[in-house]
C-alpha cells in the first residue's frame, strides 16, 4: 500500500480534545501533493497519526456554513 502524504499548510481552529489528548481540528491539508483543501478530523497531540475525516472543497464549506446557520441548536436536547 502506497504511503499517505499529507501536508496542514494552515491551522484553522480546535473543536474538542479527547481524554486522550487527541484534538478534533479545522486545518486546510493537503493530501499527496493536491492543493489544500478543509479538514476536519482528529490528530494525535503530534499531528503524526489522525482518524478518519472529512475534507471539503470552500464550495462544500459554504454550503456547510449556510445550513448550519439554519439550525436552531436550542431546538435540540443533550
């Protein structure tokens, strides 16, 4: 199996961290040498490992935005 390459070429911002100390993170990656794209996935403290993620083109990311901000996060029970 061919090596996975990956670059974060920017650090977006940290949704949660793990009692392990894993962090769930917005970064912009890129991915064996494609142009960056957003992230969203966790990474070890030493960003040498990650969990599976999503990545999104900005148009994915805007769409994402906009439906976001059409939930009403009071209508939902923890």
């Amino acid at each position: 199996m061919a090596e996975l390459k990956f670059e974060i070429t920017k650090h977006i911002g940290d949704l949660s961290e793990s009692a392990k100390g894993w962090t769930k993170e917005l970064n912009m990656v890129s991915w064996n040498d494609n142009p960056p794209k957003y992230d969203i996935r966790e990474w070890s403290p030493d960003h040498s490992r990650m969990s599976k993620g999503i990545t999104l083109t900005a148009d994915d990311l805007a769409a994402l935005k906009d439906l976001l901000a059409g939930i009403d996060l009071d209508s939902f029970e923890e």
